[in-house]
C-alpha cells in the first residue's frame, strides 16, 4: 500500500485523516471563489482538546479587552491581620510576588497579626470538569487567589537536599508536606521532574483542595514579607470576606496584560491561567462569585454576539472529554480572532500560526496559513483527530495542505468531499 502522501490531492489528506475532520477555509476569497479549499466532516462533533484554548482567548479579548490587567487587593483590619483579596490573576509567579512585597514593605506595612485569604471572588472550591487530582501541574487547580499557577517549584540537591528555585520561590511548609507525599523531596510519582546540568527542578500540583493552594499562597506571602523585615505573629487562614472598615494599604496590578497572558498560555497550553481567564470573565459580566457556567455563558455570549454558531463547552482550556466542537464552528472563531493571531504561537518559518490539542486518542490542530504576498488574508485550517492515529497524523496532514495550499504543488482544485 502506498505512503499517504504518495496519493494525489486530495486523496492524500483523506487517506491521512480518516474518519477526522479537515477544513481550510479562505475567508477572503472574492465573491464567486470557493471558500473551502478542503472539507472533510466539517460538521461532525470532535472532542477539541486544547485548541478550545483558541475560542477562550478570543472570547477573553471580546469580553474584558486585551489590555485588561488583574489586581490582588491587600488590606488591614482593626485586629492588624493583612487580608489578601484575590481576583483571579492567572499570573501571581515568583517576580511577581517579590513586587508587591517589596511594595507593602514601602506602604509602611511593619506588623501583622493573622494573614487572611478572601477568595469570595471565586465559588468556593470551584473545580472544573476534567480536573483528574494528580500531582500533574497541568490538572492544578483554579482559585481567586492563585501563586505560582497553584503549585511548588524547587530545586533538588544530591547533598542539600530540597533548594529554594529562586529567592522569590521560597519553599513553604505546603511544598516540604507535598513532596513528603511524592516518593521523598524528588517529588517523583505524578508530578513533573525537569533535569538540568546543576539540579533538578520540581513542579508539583498541590492537588489537597483549592483552599489548600491558596493556603500555600499566603505562605509563599508571609515569608517574603518576614525577609523584608514584616513581624508576623499570627497564622494563616483560607475565607470570609474583607471587613468593610478594613483599610486598602496596597493594589497590586498585574504587570502583563491580557493579551499578553493569553500569549504565554497559548504558547505553554497552560489551563489554570486559561480557566482563571475563563473564570473571571464569569465573575465581571454576572458578578461574582466566578464559576464554571458564568464563564460558558460569557464564550455563547461572545458567540452571539459575532453571529458563530454555538458549540458545547464545560470549561476554557480543553481538559475536559465534555466539550466538543467542529471544524467550521472552530473555522467561524478563527475568522473573528484573526486580527489577533499573533498571539499564536508559529513554526520556524513564521507562515504557520497554530494551537495543538493533545490528549490520549485525541490529536488538534488549528491556526492560520499565511500565503506568499498575501500577509494579511491567511487560511484558516482545522485538523481535528479522536481515535487511534499514527503519533504526528496531525502534522503531516498540516504539511500536505502546506504544500498544495501554498507551495503550488498539485493542480489548483478545491477539496470538497
């Protein structure tokens, strides 16, 4: 039997393909030009993986704007206890942190009592569906108050042990407990282990509860502040709701934008950043607390509101097996959210844009094809996999439409079957 790409067009992408979905769509084809250059099952429904990550972003920058920045309020009552107010920021990390220390240092702070986490922006103990309770820091969990994208990050030493990362990053209570429970301070098991010439480095979803990460997070918090001198006397404690009489010493803004957030998820497939994101979009239009169906009513909104059709969706990044989509309803959100593409990640050559959607029996791919002397008027193409297919079908049928589509190789004849 020949190689799949032996066949001609568009054989060679059916054989590919299979029972999955195909579509390339151009959206500025002159009136009487066929628009769908390849269409394969284009209505049938597909679990999308992490490519909805793609319809979440558009809907972000529809609904809060992308220079849209998030803010952590820190407040004290009359009893001295630092309250932190969390509102979804998808990217308390390390840099971050030191910051708004060093800026409560500045506002004056030099005494605390207890440490207090108001999270009432988010339901409480929101877990979105496809959450499998590992130590994955991909399935981590989301919350009002996130550091660090809810998990721990260390260094191990041969000799010393479990090191600090940074000294932004210092190691908590929480992260000694954690990696205890994961087969000793290497955390091994079902977290995530980075090797590098000097060290390892350990990242750990902390899995317990979301109150549990937002607990590591006021910890993360009080010893940054007891290094810049802070007396802290108290304990910490996850719930209620700031004190009406309690005073704002300090409003931390998030140093990236939307949009740039929305780069960095993208580019890593990060779902807590892409469900905080979901999350709080919830919580601005309908008010908080933030959930789940806030969040999907916001993404039928933007829907709506640009006239795509609707698909079904449970959460914002793709983890959940409960969402499902097709190739023209994700090819309509394409042509919205092409202004925006750069935010996408693209191959070497910077003519492909794409976002990958990678789970067991489930290969996505979906983006833009930019055309030679055509910069501005891509293709937008949808290759959406479920069942057992050859690791990098998806590739290789994006590499055959490349070379008809674009490089000219083949007659010049739409696809449509």
């Amino acid at each position: 039997m020949p190689a799949a790409e032996t066949l001609p067009w568009p054989d060679n992408v059916k054989a590919l393909a299979g029972s999955g979905a195909v579509l390339v769509v151009d959206h500025h084809a002159a009136r009487g030009e066929p628009s769908e250059l390849i269409s394969l099952n284009p209505d049938r429904d597909y679990v999308p993986a992490s490519i909805l990550k793609l319809v979440t972003s558009a809907a972000a920058l529809s609904s809060l704007g992308p220079g849209y920045r998030f803010r952590t309020g820190f407040y004290l009552d009359r009893n001295g206890d630092l309250w932190i107010k969390g509102y979804g920021d998808p990217y308390l990390v390390s840099e971050e942190l030191c910051l708004l220390a060093d800026q409560l240092k500045s506002s004056g702070l030099s005494a605390v009592r207890d440490i207090r986490v108001d999270d009432s922006f988010f339901e409480e103990g929101v877990i979105g569906d496809g959450v499998t309770f590992t130590r994955n820091p991909y399935d981590a969990y989301n919350s009002a108050f996130g550091v660090n994208f809810n998990t721990v990050s260390y260094l191990i030493d041969r000799r010393a042990g479990m090191v600090e990362l940074n000294e932004c990053t210092p190691i908590t209570k929480t992260a000694r407990d954690i990696a205890a429970k994961s087969r000793g301070a290497g955390g091994q098991g079902r977290g995530k282990k980075k090797k590098s010439q000097n060290s390892g480095e350990v990242f750990l979803n902390i899995s317990e509860s979301p109150r549990a990460a937002e607990a590591n997070g006021a910890e993360v918090m009080r010893e940054l502040l007891v290094r810049r001198g802070v007396e802290i006397t108290g304990e910490i404690f996850v719930g209620g709701e700031v004190p009406s009489d309690a005073r704002l010493i300090y409003e931390h803004t998030s140093t990236q934008t939307l949009q740039d957030m929305l780069t960095t998820l993208l580019r890593h497939s990060n779902n807590f950043m892409t469900n905080q994101i979901f999350l709080t979009m919830g919580a601005e239009r309908y008010g908080a607390p933030g959930d789940f169906e806030k969040g999907r009513q916001v993404v039928l909104d933007f829907l709506s509101l640009y006239q795509l059709p609707k698909l079904t969706l449970v959460e914002g990044s793709g983890l959940s097996r409960n969402n499902h989509l097709t190739a023209r309803q994700m090819a309509e959100v394409l042509r919205v959210m092409e202004p925006a593409r750069s935010i996408i990640r693209s191959d070497t050559d910077g003519t492909v844009f794409y976002k990958t959607g990678t789970m067991t029996e489930v290969q996505t791919l979906a983006g833009y094809i930019e055309r030679p002397g055509r910069p501005d008027e891509p293709l937008s193409f949808v290759i959406l996999l479920n069942g057992k297919y050859e690791s990098g079908t998806r590739n290789r049928i994006l590499a055959a439409l490349k070379a008809h589509l674009v490089d000219g190789e083949g007659e010049e004849e739409t696809g449509r079957v």
